[in-house]
C-alpha cells in the first residue's frame, strides 16, 4: 500500500485528506496548527511534528497550501518538506500559486530527487467532501499518471494541462472566470432591483437563462439571504486574481474584466469580508450604491 503524506489542513486540505483515508491508504499529516489536523486522527491518520517527519517515507507528498510563501516556508530548513522526500518520491503541490512560482519549487524538488506535480483543483469545500473536484495538472506525463489513483479519489476528472506550470495557469484561468461569473450576477441582481424587480424573480430568470451556472445554484441562498459562509473565501480569490492579472501583465496580455475583478475583490477584501464567501462580493457592490 502506498504511504503517502499531507501537508496542510485547512478547508479545502482536511475533506481531501480525509478521502484518502477513508479509501484505506495510510496518510502522515502536518499543519502548522496541530489542532486542524488533529480530527483526521478518528480516521486513522498520523500526525507528524514537521514537514520534514510527514515527507519521510512518503511515496506521494501532497501540499494544499493558501500561497507561495507558506509552500516555501514548509519546503525548507532542517525540518522542511525537501530535508525528507525519498528519492524518486512524488510532490504534489495542489496550492494555487502563480505558474513560475510552480517551476520554481520544480527545481527544488528535482535537486532533492524527487518529482514534482502542480495539481491546484477547481472546486470548493462541497466538490472537496465528495471527491467531486477537478485536478487541474502540470508535470510528466508519467508522474501525473503514477498519482492518478489518488487524483481519482479526490477528484471526477483530471485535465493534464502540460509541463508544470500548466496546472497553474489552468486554475489561474478557470478563476478569473469565477471572478468575473459571481460579480457579473451582483451586478444584474443590483441593476434589478434599482429597477424595481424581484430578487428572487432576478435569481429565477437567470437559473433559466443561457447563462445559468451551477455557481448560481449553489450560491442563491447566499444571494436571497445576504449570509455568507465561506466555501471559498474572498480573500483567497482576490489572492488568485492578483496573481492572474501579474501574469497577465507579465505577458503583455490586456485583461479588463480581470483588472476591474482585481479591483473589486481586493476593495471587499479591505472593507472586511475577506473570510466570507466570494459571493459576498454582492456586499461590496451594494454598499459602494447603497448612497447614490
């Protein structure tokens, strides 16, 4: 049976751990904050006192990290992540970080003889509870395929986008969209009912529409209600669009609806509703109207 290691534990992190539990595979898992990853324990997971103890032994290393900066932090030092892969281990880094950043920590693996895998997914905490995300993947083709069992579990479907990086920029892409989709139904929801209109005839219209999304279904009772529980923060996605309107510019690619999506979700962000949902952008939308 493989052994196979997690690294991080949060929203997102926990469900997915979970699962590979549940389907019988030992896991070895850290956080930073023990008591997160303490309730895998009833599920039969080990914990490790560092990156480094949960990496050794490890076939697979998975990492679902919030961002760059905290991937580095657990893959260096004494007891970091790179003092313990085995060689010919496999890192799969399932973080939303930025393309180069995905290359970079490449590198560092490779030096340390492992491989490495960037595997951020599209999906939020539901998708994640049942397996139901989509593994976006950057890497060889023969790594991908040697985690594709574990993909399977986590996930219904796996896109191997390309080399690494490519997972990346896929899930940097698909975000933009979400961006973009959840602050375009604000809007409409808003002019609506400046107009006059229902809210819920609003919601109704657009669930009917050619421009219904499974988004809209699972986010109208945010809408209805104006509460918020994050499955994915704003904060994380205002994270995810800065990172895309960098490689955008980076690229010398003009992006408007990015750039005013940026903006938007960065304002909500410093308005406090950072650890809402993303739909919460509605909150940020009418307040900015409420006085006009």
């Amino acid at each position: 049976m493989n052994k196979l290691a997690w690294i991080g534990t949060g929203y997102m992190g926990l469900p997915m751990a979970r699962n590979l539990l549940q389907a019988g595979y030992p896991v070895r898992v850290y956080n930073r904050t023990e008591d997160k990853a303490r309730p895998l324990t009833e599920n039969g997971a080990v914990l490790a006192s560092s990156p480094r103890e949960a990496a050794q032994g490890s076939e697979v290393v998975f990492v679902m990290l919030t961002k760059g900066s905290a991937v580095q932090a657990v893959f260096e030092g004494e007891e970091g992540l790179l003092a313990g892969i085995e060689a010919g281990s496999v890192v799969v880094n399932m973080s939303t970080i930025a393309p180069e950043e995905a290359q970079g920590f490449a590198r560092q693996v490779e030096q340390s003889g492992g491989h490495y895998v960037d595997a951020p997914v599209s999906g939020s905490v539901g998708p994640a509870e049942k397996g139901q995300l989509v593994i976006l993947a950057g890497g060889r083709a023969e790594a991908v395929t040697r985690c594709q069992p574990f993909f399977d579990i986590l996930g219904k479907k796996t896109i191997r986008f390309g080399e690494v990086g490519a997972g990346s920029s896929a899930k940097l892409s698909i975000n933009l969209l979400l961006g973009v989709m959840a602050q375009g139904i604000s809007e409409s929801l808003l002019i609506g009912e400046r107009a006059g209109l229902d809210r819920a005839q609003l919601i109704e219209m657009i669930g009917e529409s050619a421009v219904n999304t499974p988004m809209l279904a699972g986010k109208k009772d945010m809408w209805m209600n104006e509460e918020f529980p994050a499955a994915f923060m704003v904060s994380l996605l205002s994270k995810d669009l800065g990172l895309l309107t960098a490689e955008a510019k980076r690229q010398g690619l003009e992006l408007p609806l990015a750039e005013a999506a940026d903006r938007t979700y960065a304002d909500a962000v410093r308005s406090g509703r950072g650890e809402l949902d993303m739909a919460a952008v509605w909150l940020e939308l009418k307040e900015r109207n409420e006085n006009r």
